[in-house]
C-alpha cells in the first residue's frame, strides 16, 4: 500500500511496483502475488490500509482462495468515512496486547536478534582459518567488492585550478564514477610544485574542520588531498527529517541488496584517487581517515597495501565483533555481508614500527 502524500515519494512506489513485478514475472510467480493500493493522505497505517493487508495477508500467506480481491476504491472510501471516535473495538488498552505487558521481550523463553548474532558470531570465531595479510587482504577485498583498479571505470575531470598569493596551488577536481557517485576532492600543492610527501584526507562529516592540517601540511612541503567519498561531505543527500542521521545508511541498505557494500564502493574511490594523487606528486600518500570512512581505509589499504605510505585512522567505530557481543548498534555504511566467517574490520589494520 502507499500514501499519494506520503513524503516516500510515490513515483517511487509505483516504479518499485513495476520492477517487483517485472520480476516475479520472470521468476515463474504468476500475477496477483504483488501489488499495490493507493490510498489518500500522508504517512499512516489508517483503516484502509489494515483492510487491503488483511485481504492480502489471507490470500498469500493462509493460501485462502476465497479471500476478496483488493478493491483500492472501497479502502479510500472506508478511509473518508472512519471516525475514530465512533469507533468501539470492545477492549480496554491492556486487552489489546498481545503479550502481558506489550512487550514481546517479557515472554519465556525470549531471545533478542543479538543473542542469535552472538550465537552466531561464535560460531563464525571458531571457523576463521589463519591467514597472512596478503592472503587477509584478497579476502577482504572479495567479501567488499573491491574490484581490480582496471576493471573500475571512472574518468577524472579539473574543476578549477588556482595559484594563491603565497605561492600554493589549489586543485579542485571531480572523481566520475561509471557505476557510482561523483567524488569531489580539493589537493593543495606547496610552493614550487614539488612536495616532499602526500596525504590523502577521508572525513564523514566533511573537510571544514582541517584547516590548520593543510597549513602544517604544506609548511612541511607536502601535499594534502581532501576527498568527499561517498555518502561523505558534499556527496551526503540530504533525507527527509526523520531520516536524516542514517542517509548514508540508506544507500548502504540498498547497496546490501544489491550484494554490494558501501564500505567496498567507497575502498575502490580510494585507490583511484590514491593512485592518481601519487602520479602527480611521485607520493605514495598516507591516508588519515575519521569515523566511518576507517572502514573503508581499512579494506583499502588490505587490497591494495602498494599504493599507500601509513595509516593513521581516527574515531574509530568499533569492531563488528565488539559491535555484536555489546549489542551496539552498528549502522549499515560499516557492514560487509558476511565478512565475520573470515575478519573483523579491524583486522585489516596494519601495524606500523
């Protein structure tokens, strides 16, 4: 079901529909399993809503023929003529849960989704073979997605290209992707054009908060690199309100689906652009990532560790395995299916001297 003024957008809907049933149809699923009732109004479960559920719930999951057909028609007018305070259920709040309390976790016997991930999770420890990094890192890279540098297609495109007062120069650059977002970077160079070293800059929250990075970079004679990978800076979407704290969590949920992972998509941005940025400085650089791009790093530097000086990772999230045995949330952008039976992200650190 969907709400015409619902901030979901319905266009949306109506093209999700049309995929679900272009591929049921391909799956042998016949018609009528999927659909969809448009109904007026903003985002609500209202009584129309409850009734073309039920009529759907009785003839695809209790396999009742003699259910009625969905009338979108009939819920919009059961909508426009319920008032709830003409309506009588005949039960008192209390009668209305289902469990004693409300609450589904007071039940004998109740286990939470994290007591099956620790379960899991147990079991997944005792079955991870002991690799060395080269080998951790070709599986890393395969559990993310993290292709070959020559199968990623991306095109580089200079934005502008400005001299300053003192003598910097300053690089603005768009990263274009075949299959992904457009990654903005920025890279000042020092005074004669030769650095001494690079450094490639990740931040979640964006690039504002380094300004004095860049003056201690350069004073040393090095270059540094500001890139906004995805779902990053500039390249984070704004979502509606109620979504807005989990946008990047949202490409990374679709991208799950997809049987990728952001935390892949954004590692292949990095070796791109750290390969580009040590062809034009003669600078493998070292990478200084902040929050959830770490993750990211992390597999980077596994696949590729050539193409990278040190890694220096800040406000790390925690590990997956601390993440499940805690019960903290760990939000999808840090995921990697089924990474667990292998590593921990954190894993893929690499130690220096």
């Amino acid at each position: 079901h969907c709400n015409n003024a619902d901030f979901f957008p319905f266009a949306g809907s109506c093209e999700t529909l049309a995929v679900v049933t272009n591929v049921a149809a391909r799956c042998g699923l016949g018609t009528g399993r999927y659909g969809m009732t448009e109904l007026d109004g903003p985002h609500a479960c209202t009584e129309g809503t409850k009734v073309s559920t039920f009529l759907w719930m009785r003839r695809w999951l209790l396999a009742d023929a003699a259910a009625p057909a969905i009338d979108g028609a009939a819920c919009r007018a059961i909508d426009r003529a319920y008032k709830p305070e003409a309506y009588d259920q005949g039960l008192s709040p209390k009668d209305v849960n289902v469990t004693p309390n409300g609450r589904i976790s007071e039940l004998p016997g109740y286990r939470s989704v994290f007591d099956l991930l620790r379960d899991e999770l147990k079991a997944c420890e005792g079955m991870r073979p002991k690799r060395t990094a080269a080998e951790l890192g070709k599986v890393a890279a395969a559990r993310a997605g993290i292709r070959s540098l020559e199968q990623i297609g991306f095109h580089r495109r200079e934005v502008d290209y400005t001299t300053l007062d003192d003598g910097t120069t300053v690089v603005r650059e768009l990263y274009e992707f075949a299959d992904g977002l457009p990654v903005p970077a920025v890279t000042f160079i020092p005074v004669g054009g030769r650095p001494k070293g690079a450094e490639l800059v990740l931040d979640d929250t964006g690039r504002a908060r380094h300004a004095e990075r860049v003056r201690a970079a350069l004073k040393e004679g090095r270059a540094i690199m500001f890139a906004d990978l995805a779902c990053t800076g500039e390249t984070l979407t704004p979502r509606p309100k109620i979504y807005r704290k989990l946008s990047d969590d949202m490409v990374s949920a679709m991208l799950l689906t997809l049987g990728r992972s952001l935390v892949g998509v954004r590692a292949e941005e990095m070796l791109v652009i750290a390969r580009e940025l040590a062809a034009r400085t003669g600078h493998a650089p070292n990478v200084v990532a902040h929050g959830s791009t770490c993750v990211a790093a992390a597999h980077a530097v596994a696949a590729r560790r050539d193409l990278f000086q040190k890694v220096d990772l800040r406000q790390l999230p925690l590990s997956w395995t601390k993440a499940v045995e805690t019960s903290a949330v760990i939000n999808f952008v840090n995921v990697v299916r089924g990474a667990l039976k292998d590593y921990d992200w954190t894993d893929l650190v690499p130690q220096h001297d």
